[in-house]
C-alpha cells in the first residue's frame, strides 16, 4: 500500500514510499487529511510514516512529534485490562500469516476509548511485514448512541412501572376481596385498570414506530384522507370530554386538493398535536388548513400540498429549545410523558415526503405546521 505524506498545519513530512499501483492513493488523488478516520502507517522498521489531521484530532499528538518515532511510541496504546497492546500484538513478529488486527476498543494516554484496527501489508505472502496500517476511530458517535438506547430503556421502564404497578394492585385486590366491594367500587377500579392498560398499548405503540423510523422501515398505506374532518372529529372528542367547544377555531380553505395519507398515521399527527396544544398552551386553539407547495425530492419543482397548522397562546417553546423539540424525550418545561411523540410526528410526516417546522404563533403561543404533498400515488397515476 502505498500512502502519501502526514499532514498537521505548519509540520508536513513526507514519506517516499514504492511507486504506486493502480488503486493506490496516490493516483485516486486521496490525500490522507481527507480521510474521516485517523490513518497512522508504520514502515518496514516500524517508525511512522503518516499521520493524519484526524489522527492528530483523536490522539492530540502533534504530526510533527509522531512522524518517525517508533510506532509505539507515536502511539501508545493500552487495552482495557491495562496492557500495552503493541507487545500484546507485536506486528512485526510472530506468525507471517497474520494479516492484521479486528477493531477493537483500546485506551490512549488519559483514558481515552478509541477504535483501533490494523492492517500488515507484506510484500509477498508470508513475507515480512513492509506496513502497518492503523486506522482510528472516535468513540463518541458510538456512546451518543448508546446513551440514547440507555435512556429509551430507563424512560420506557419508568414509564411502564407506574400502570403496571396499578394493574397489578386492583386485580390482586378484586381478587381477594371481591366479595367486600360495591359494584360501584368494583367498576371504578375496573375502568382504572383498563385505562392503565391502555396507557401501556400506547407505550408500546410508539416503542413500535420508532423502531420502525429508525430503521427506515415505517409503512405508509395510502388513501384518500379528508384532513378537515379529520381535525373535526379530533375536536369533537375533545368536546365530549370536557372541553368548552368555544376552545378550537378550525378555519379550512376550498377547495383543498386531494390528499392521499396513511389515516391512522395522520390521526395519530394531529391527536399528538392537538393534545400538545390542549395540555401544554392556554387559551383557544386554532387549527389552520391551507393549500401550499412544496418542493419535489427528485427534480426540485413545486408541486401541490396541504399544510395543517396549529397554534395556541400558551407560553410557547423558547428560542434555544426550538432545535430540539422533535428529538428524542424532548418534554419542555412540563414534565409528563415518554417525550416520544414529537421524534414520532417527525417521522410520520417526513415517511409521507412532508415537512414540519415549530415557530411561534401570532399569539405568542407554540405553532406547529406540517406539509404534506397531495395527489394520487404513482400506482394509481
């Protein structure tokens, strides 16, 4: 393999390797400081060679401090048991049929966790070895990562306590003491169980769908959806509960093209934001439909859409958390809920090719407006 120079801002070095083949990097034009990932080459007697700007970032090493040390020494690395990986692996001795090293998690100086993974190149097979090629990796995506499962695992776990706790008490009650009960006291504890089991199936509901966003696999049935009285009957519900009718002001323009929607999943999008706008705002609540555009993914032109806003005159979202809301157990100033609702409108209208943004309504209040383009789908065209 034949690598280029190292590289860090003010040191440059360069090593002269054998001329290249093709697919080298150096008839790519691939510079090593244009790789993602750190890239430290050792030569033939295991001094380095290269090493990259994204090896600097991750090591804090300076380039001109690595280049021709002993690769050990250029880096040294420990794995997590304490041990000096480069004796532990010893590149340049044992066997010559060994090709390189799997990616594993190793500590640098201080602690730190990064990915390592070599490679020994050899001239000819069983040869010994003319490179060692070490590629490094920053751990922090990776944590990100799992400090986000970590907290869908504890969210959900909490969230799942407190009902199942319920259940759990009035069956085991009713059980052993139905005898002892009124049939009013007996429905009253009945209808708290059912309504906790309900709060479960929702949990899980959207356990389902950001599985299902996050793994690009989110199904959208397509049928002819009318948005305004679908927005009617979310509001009627609210009626029947307790909520002065007065409350909603729903404002519709005709005529609105025909929209072509997932209906449950679109239900689901205006429950979520109309019960935010209910809980969360104060005052009355203003359900806007309007025909608009939107640009199209493939080719950039304008085509034909709906959009749905809706506003209250609560306190609204604050300017710094705007960038945030439609993330993962984003909750606001009010506690309350898994705060996976928003991540899952997100993704519900984004699966039909629509867009959602947050702002600030003219009322001071939060207003959340989302597009979703119209007509029939290409099956039907």
């Amino acid at each position: 393999m034949s690598v280029g120079t190292s590289s860090a801002p003010g040191a440059r070095r360069t090593a002269r390797p054998p001329a290249s083949r093709p697919g080298d990097h150096a008839e790519l034009g691939i510079d090593p400081d244009q790789l993602p990932d750190g890239l430290v080459v050792a030569d033939e007697h295991g001094r380095v060679i290269c090493f990259n700007t994204a090896a600097v970032r991750i090591t804090a090493v300076p380039a001109e401090r690595a280049l021709g040390q002993r690769l050990e020494a250029a880096l040294p690395l420990e794995d997590l048991e304490g041990r000096r990986w480069w004796q532990l692996t010893d590149p340049y001795g044992g066997l010559a049929i060994r090709v390189g090293q799997p990616e594993r998690n190793l500590l640098l100086p201080g602690g730190r966790e990064v990915l390592v993974s070599a490679r020994y190149v050899r001239t000819r097979p069983t040869g010994p070895v003319h490179r060692v090629v070490v590629t490094l990796r920053d751990t922090e995506a990776r944590r990100r990562t799992e400090r986000s499962h970590a907290e869908l695992i504890a969210t959900v776990a909490h969230e799942l306590r407190s009902p199942l706790t319920s259940v759990k008490g009035f069956t085991a009650t009713l059980l052993a003491k139905w005898e002892r009960f009124t049939d009013d006291q007996k429905r009253l504890m009945l209808e708290t169980v059912d309504a906790d089991a309900d709060r479960v199936t929702r949990l899980i509901a959207e356990l389902l769908d950001i599985s299902r966003i996050d793994s690009g696999r989110l199904e959208v049935r397509r049928q002819p959806v009318d948005i305004g009285a679908a927005v009617g009957r979310h509001i009627q519900a609210y009626v029947a509960a307790g909520q002065p009718a007065d409350r909603f002001l729903l404002r519709v323009q005709h005529p609105l093209p025909d929209l072509w929607a997932d209906p449950d999943k679109i239900d689901q999008v205006l429950g979520n934001l109309l019960e935010n706008a209910v809980r969360h705002g104060e005052g009355n609540v203003t359900i806007d439909i309007t025909t608009s555009v939107s640009p199209r993914e493939r080719d950039g032109a304008e085509h034909a859409a709906t959009s749905v806003t809706v506003s209250d005159e609560g306190p609204g979202i604050p300017e710094e958390s705007m960038n945030r809301v439609f993330t993962r157990f984003w909750r606001g100033s009010k506690r309350g809920g898994t705060g996976l609702g928003l991540y899952i409108v997100k993704g519900i209208v984004e699966a039909h090719g629509g867009t959602i943004t947050v702002g600030r309504a003219p009322e001071g209040g939060a207003q959340f407006r989302f597009t979703l383009p119209v007509g029939a789908p290409a099956y039907l065209a």
